[in-house]
C-alpha cells in the first residue's frame, strides 16, 4: 500500500525548476490526495461512483479553474502551479482529474473566450466555487475523432435556438447543471449554454464501464432543447472554437498523467523492495531493475515536457501540435508503466488492494478521450510535413 506521506518521484531534480509558490500549491494538494482521497478513492471504484462531497473542498483550495484570469484580475495560478495541480489529482484517481480540467478546460474556459459578459458574470463564479457543475458536449455516438462530423443540430427560431442530436461519453454529465453543446447550425459549428432543467435535455449515466469507475460519464439527449437567442456562445464559430477548449483540457492530462504514472512507480518499487522470493527481494533481480529503471526514465522525461511546455504556456507561444505532443508521449508513457507496476505486483496487481491496477484500467480510457494516440500522431505529423492526412 502507499505511504500516507507521499514524497514524489524526481530522479532530476526537477523541483529546482519550480517557483516557491508552484512547490507550496503542489505540496497542498498532494497532502489533500493522501489526506482524503487515497484512502477511499479504491471504494468509489468498486461503487462505480463518483465523490461529490469532495467538490466543495476541491472548490475550496482552487482546483477549478484557477489559470483563467477572471473579472479582469490576473489568474490564480500559472501554467505550470495549475498542472501541478493536476498531477496530484491524477495521482489520487483519473476521475478526480477529469472533473477538474473538465470544469475549467472544458466549461469555464470556453465562457471565458466566448461567452458573453453577461455568461462569464454569472457561470464563472459559480463553476470556480463548485456550486454549479459543468460538461462539454462535442462527442457523438458517430463522431469521436472526426468532430466536424457531428450531426446535432440547432435551428434558429423566432426566440432562440431549438437544438437536438445525441452526445456520447461525456464526464459529469449526468451531476451538471449546464451543458456546453456544440452543434451545427447549417452554417457552421457554434457553441450553447443548455441547462439541464431545459425540456428535452436528458443525461442518462453509462454504467458498466472496466475504467473511470470513479467518474460520472454520461449519454445526453436533445430533444427539441429549446434556449434562448442569449444561451449562445457569440463568440464561438466554427470547429476551431470547440478544439481551442480541447488544447485546454489536453494540456492538464499530459500533466495529470504524470502523477498516475508516480503513483504506480511507487508502489512498484516498495512492492518490490519488500517482496521476498528465491531468498532475496524481486528488487534485486535484473528483470525487474530493467522495469523500474523503464519506468523512471519516462516519468523523468514526462516531467521535462510538461514542464517546458507550461512555461512556454505562461509565456503564450505554445502550439496545440506541442500539446498533442505532450499528450500523445504522456499518457501511453504512464499508461506503459501502469502495466509494468502491475506486472511486478503479480496476482496483488488485479486487487483492489493496490492502484496500479485501476490507474491502469483509468489510463486506458485517458488514452482514448481528448484525441487518440494515432490522431495525435497524425496531428503533429501534419505540423512537421506541412500535409495533412485527415481534414
């Protein structure tokens, strides 16, 4: 089992490389995982539930959010202070990490850029302090990696918009109170506050799932969702708009997967420090140095990435093909050592016992969402060749 104190995995030093304030905002909430959410997490996996008494204290210490600048103010946190942030939450469990980075990539930053005054004054606050919870509806049952495909559609009325079409896998959206629904107007792609009191909305909780048990995921259900003219986004045109929020929600997960990967190279090396066989621990057999070593090396230069790729964030000359760099290398890194800290654990990696089997099962939904690994691959292939091999 993990120590209740967990003291991290920096083989270069890396916390050199951070700010006093960046240190002091990743130590609270690394004590906050091992405090509250390490010892129960494994239950809510077994439950299939998610948390919602964290929300208020996750709201508490600023999770949500805390790198867009609000009511003119300078943001919270850096880029880098809010993927530490994330890092940790991903250590506890990919469902802490998704609910945040959905709430602040993926609802609040597209208020933030396109939304109205008016939108931004009254959903921001509420959003930041948990006492509204939000989702982003852009996958369909039929799109995934084509979003410019979708088919839900909203047509202009006399009084607003009337939207209907069919949202698929979509986090929190069973618990939120207001969904971004992206639609095609017959012009072009836009973007809709739809609340979830609206006639016709419904979001029916998908059950059954190997990975993200401790995540709400969700189908929606538009049928003749009528909002009014002041529920759009104004700002929001075009598929660009729907992906500029996607390159928010990808840089926090090519951080948050990088406490995943701590969490399980961690357990592995204790595990395998302390477990006896043929007289001596697995630890000082070549096989198993060979998967520790594979493991520390990539969360090391995981590190280095993310690292960098927030700086140059904070800086704002960052690309979403750096990104997707980021996120591609990222998650199958962590997801690679996931399986290498199961394969040292044996039969005790299965168990509920440990994590490194549900980070493992977590990292394989993490792979999928937010772009796949081959549409990465082919993102910043189109960026080094200048050709494109999907439009």
């Amino acid at each position: 089992m993990p120590s209740a104190l967990f003291k991290g995995v920096d083989f270069y030093n890396i916390d050199s490389l951070l700010n006093e304030e960046e240190l002091m905002v990743r130590d609270t909430v690394r004590k906050w995982i091992s405090d509250r959410a390490i010892p129960v997490i494994g239950r809510y996996m077994e439950e299939g539930k998610f948390p919602m008494e964290f929300i208020s204290e996750m709201a508490e210490l600023d999770f949500f959010g805390a790198n867009i600048p609000m009511g003119g103010n300078e943001p919270v946190l850096n880029n880098v202070a809010y993927g530490l942030v994330m890092q940790e939450l991903e250590r506890g469990d990919s469902g802490l990490r998704s609910f945040a980075s959905v709430t602040g990539g993926l609802v609040m930053y597209p208020i933030f850029e396109f939304g109205s005054q008016e939108q931004k004054d009254y959903w921001l606050p509420k959003l930041r302090s948990g006492e509204k919870i939000g989702c982003f509806g852009l996958t369909e049952p039929d799109y995934g990696s084509n979003p410019g495909g979708l088919i839900t559609r909203a047509e202009r009325t006399d009084s607003g918009w009337l939207i209907n079409g069919d949202k698929m896998w979509i986090t929190n959206g069973s618990i939120a109170d207001v969904a971004i629904i992206w639609a095609n107007t017959g012009e072009d792609i836009r973007g809709f506050l739809v609340e979830k009191e609206r006639q016709g909305f419904s979001a029916p909780e998908m059950k059954k799932k190997f990975s993200l048990r401790a995540s709400v995921t969700s189908e929606l259900i538009l049928d003749n969702v009528e909002i009014p003219f002041e529920n759009e986004l104004p700002k929001a045109k075009g598929l660009v708009s729907a992906l500029r929020c996607l390159t928010q929600a990808r840089y926090g997960i090519a951080w948050g997967v990088i406490g995943a990967a701590m969490a399980c190279y961690d357990e592995a090396l204790d595990y395998a420090k302390n477990r006896i066989q043929f007289g001596k621990p697995i630890a000082s057999y070549q096989l198993i140095q060979r998967k520790l070593v594979n493991m520390i090396t990539n969360i090391t230069k995981d590190q280095l990435l993310a690292l960098q790729l927030g700086r140059m964030k904070d800086q704002g000359n960052y690309t979403f093909a750096q990104v997707s760099m980021a996120k591609k290398n990222n998650v199958r890194n962590a997801l690679n050592t996931a399986r290498e800290a199961v394969d040292i654990l044996g039969a005790n990696g299965i168990t509920y016992e440990y994590q490194s089997g549900r980070h493992m099962c977590n990292l394989e939904s993490v792979e999928t969402y937010e772009g796949t690994n081959d549409i990465h691959t082919l993102i910043i292939g189109g960026e080094i060749t200048g050709i494109k091999a999907f439009e």
